[in-house]
C-alpha cells in the first residue's frame, strides 16, 4: 500500500538539523536487555503486553533503487554510513531522546522497518553489513532502555527481491538474510520480536505466469522458509515470537483459506501482520461515517475468525496516524483526524489485535521536539494507557 510520504525518495539530505532533542549515542552490543524468555505468557498476553505501537518509518528501511546491482537493489549514498542511508528520505538521526519521548506518550511497542540491502557488497552472499548492522542494534537498545517491545522485519528489500529474482532464488536469500538477522539477536528477551517482511508477499517477477493457487504458495513458502530460518538458530530464536507477513497484508486475502500459517517447532509463539483495517474506505474518500465503522469491523470479523480464534494474535503493523480532511467524507459523524483515530484504536485494540501508527519526520511524531505535534493526539494515546 502506498505510504505517507513526507518527501520526495529521489532527494538526499546531505545535512541534518536538530533542535528540541539533544543527540546521545549509546554503544552497540553495550545491551540494556536481560536476554530472559518469558515462558508463562501466552502469546495473547503478549499481545495485550505490546500495547499501542508507533513506526520508524522512512528510516531505515529507506534506499535509493539501483536495479543494476543484483545483490542490493541499491545505490550507494554519500559516504556510505548507515546514517547516509537513514537520512536519506527525509529522517533526522534517530536519538536515544526521540525514542524516550515515544515512551513517554503512551506507546508500548516500536516497529523498526528495515532495509538489509544497504552497505551490502553486490556478490550475491547476501551478506549484511556489520556497520549496518551495529545501527539497527544501536536503534534496538535504545527501545529495550526504555522496556519497549521491538518489532525488526525485512522492509522492501523483500520486494526488490521477489520483484527481481525467480522463487527458488528468493527462497535462498530469504534464508540467507533471516538467519544472519536470528544469529546476531539471538541473545535478547522476548521482548524483541521478528516479522518477517512487510507488504510484498504475492508479488512476483513481471514475467512470471503464476496462477492464484500458486501465488499462495510462494507466500506460504516464504513464511516458512522465515520460520525455519530463525528457529533454526537456536537460543532464544528456539522460543521467540515470530509475526507471520499477509499476502500483501491485505486482509481479504490474508483470510483466505489458501493462506496458511508456517508449521513451528514451537507452540503458541506466532502472530500475523496485516495492515490498515479501513484501507479501502481511505484510499476511496470515505473516512468517519457509519459505513466506515461497519467495514472496518466486518474487516476485523475476518481476521478474528481466521485467526484470533485459531490461537494467533493480530499484528496490525502499519494503521494511519493521520486522516487528512480529504479522506473524510461529507456529512462524517467524525470530522477530525484525532476523533478518526480514536475510533480506529478503539475498534483494534477491542478485538485485542495490536495496532501500530505508521508515522513519518515530524508527521504524527515530532522527531526533533520528542513530542507528538497535536494535543488531541496527544491526549488521545495516552488514554489508551
């Protein structure tokens, strides 16, 4: 689904202010986390646990395309630091401080979208950059400072690659990537937990000729290849709780019945991710009347039947943070973004799904005053506490 875009991908900020936040650096590796595995809770407790989430979005998971590089998918930006990278849709250097003021309004959970290919050598291994690496661990200690939930996936490096390479390629890369993922954070709590990809499951190569049935297939072959990957490693990866990703976390197909879940080594430790339970009623101009309501439970309805109800827990991971007045429909019962998203975070989090805003630079969030922007935002979340 398209996101909320604060800027353009093609342009760079080659220098990044700040103000409001004063900027810390805490080492990587340096862990805040007691690495223990709660094997008492249930995966519906923890779900009721991660609370209300909040993304990192256009951080790291931000790339400049390069179809060329056939590793990657990548260009090469300024220096080539993880911070080039971070920056370069539009982020400001993600602080200790920034993640504090999530902690401080409200939120339980961070989701950290992610982008493996940069920094990564076109020699087809696959192989992350540690660099790169020791930026999104550096991101993850500082949530687990502040006893946040993290959620890490594979964001939109998954679509370069299905997009660009045939099924038995993807399915090996897959491997590649969420086992050195698994290997490196094996040590940490449940508190850190792996999704597996974001929004591009059941897409294909463009000359690809896969009929519906198979098109399940390969996505039921992905999540598993996933699952088998980070199990595989062992540790703590034997017990951590794993977010299966939808068929474009569209929840229609999601709930079809040729989706199935991944078969696990471990019982009760698997979500699945969907995204936006209005995204229809967005994208057509019709937020805030009854209708909307009505559709937006029916959606809920699908999910709890398909999966609530069959012991998985309902990872909403991308929900929007802000409904513009051109999304709102004439005559709505709800006519502000604030009384939209309360009625959407009520409706979520009744059905006990986790719901996380999806939030780019100073959109819902400010990154620079730590603080988010509306006071009726502001106020809303933290009645959710």
């Amino acid at each position: 689904m398209i996101k909320q875009i604060a800027v353009t991908v093609a342009v760079c900020l080659s220098v990044v202010f700040f103000s409001g936040c004063n900027i810390t650096t805490q080492t990587a590796n340096n862990t805040v986390d007691n690495g223990k595995m709660r094997e008492d809770l249930t995966a519906q407790e923890m779900a009721q646990e991660m609370g209300i989430g909040w993304n990192l979005g256009n951080t790291m998971e931000a790339f400049w395309e390069d179809l060329g590089n056939t590793t990657s998918g990548c260009m090469t930006i300024g220096e080539n630091t993880p911070q080039d990278y971070e920056t370069c849709w539009g982020a400001v250097i993600t602080t200790q401080e920034m993640i504090d003021g999530i902690r401080d309004a409200g939120f339980d959970t961070v989701r950290i979208p992610v982008y493996w290919g940069n920094m990564m050598e076109d020699d087809g291994t696959f192989q992350i950059s540690d660099a790169y690496f020791d930026r999104v661990e550096e991101i993850i200690e500082y949530c687990r400072k502040d006893a946040l939930y993290v959620v890490i996936n594979i964001h939109h490096y998954d679509a370069y690659l299905i997009q660009n390479h045939n099924k038995q390629d993807v399915l090996k890369a897959t491997e590649t990537l969420w086992t050195q993922i698994a290997e490196r954070f094996r040590n940490y709590s449940d508190y850190l937990i792996f999704e597996g990809f974001n929004e591009s499951l059941g897409s294909s190569q463009e000359n690809d000729s896969y009929t519906d049935d198979q098109l399940f297939d390969y996505v039921n072959e992905m999540n598993q290849t996933f699952v088998n990957a980070v199990r595989s490693t062992g540790g703590n990866n034997a017990e951590r709780m794993l977010i299966v990703s939808g068929y474009w976390t569209n929840i229609d197909l999601t709930t079809d019945a040729r989706f199935l879940m991944p078969e696990d080594s471990t019982q009760d430790r698997m979500m699945v991710s969907v995204h936006y339970v209005d995204n229809a009623k967005y994208w057509t101009n019709q937020i805030g009347d009854q209708a909307w309501i009505d559709y937006s439970r029916e959606q809920c309805e699908l999910l709890a039947d398909a999966f609530t109800k069959n012991g998985y827990p309902v990872f909403i991971g991308e929900c929007t943070s802000i409904y513009e007045p051109e999304h709102i429909i004439a005559n709505a019962d709800y006519t502000t973004s604030t009384e939209c998203l309360e009625q959407m975070l009520q409706l979520i989090t009744e059905y006990g799904f986790v719901p996380v805003l999806w939030d780019v630079t100073d959109n819902f969030y400010s990154r620079t005053n730590c603080t988010i922007i509306s006071d009726t935002d502001r106020a809303l979340i933290q009645n959710f506490i």
